[in-house]
C-alpha cells in the first residue's frame, strides 16, 4: 500500500501531515509513504487532480484510491484509510 502526499515547500499544515505520516509508517510496516512537492512534480499533482496542500491519497496494492484527505488528517484517519487498502 502506497500513501501519496503532495506538499509544498511553505506549507505548514504540511509539516504536521508529514509529521502523521511518520507515525503511520511507523505502526503500519505495509505502508510506504511517498512525498511530492506540487511545484516539482506539478504533471503528477495535475494528473491526481491536487488543488491544495497538504492532500494525501491512499491507494491499495493494486494502485486503487481508497481514501484522499486535504488539510491534516488525524492519525485515526489515516489508520482506517490503510486498514481499507489491505
């Protein structure tokens, strides 16, 4: 399972996702969180429809999405989304 978060480089609140994020991968060993700066991978953000940071996606290990959260999710949120992609 793949946890996609697009951030920007003066993000605050993306700093705290971030900081979620870590956690998750921490209590969920199945879990590889991958970071995109919107301004660096601006095709990729377009592509996944991004409007604003932070956003994650979580996709499955087929590549489905099966959650997106703009703004700081909760760790709660997260470990549900990554109990749906298992």
């Amino acid at each position: 399972m793949e946890l996609i978060f697009f951030s920007s480089a003066f993000c605050e609140p993306c700093l705290q996702t971030r900081s979620v994020l870590a956690e998750v991968e921490r209590l969920v060993p199945a879990a590889t969180v991958r970071e995109l700066d919107v301004a660096h991978d601006n095709a990729a953000a377009e592509e996944a429809g991004i409007r604003n940071t932070p956003t994650i996606i979580v996709q499955n290990a087929a590549g489905d999405e099966v959650f997106r959260a703009t703004g700081v999710p909760t760790l709660a949120q997260v470990l549900a989304a990554t109990a749906k992609a298992l």
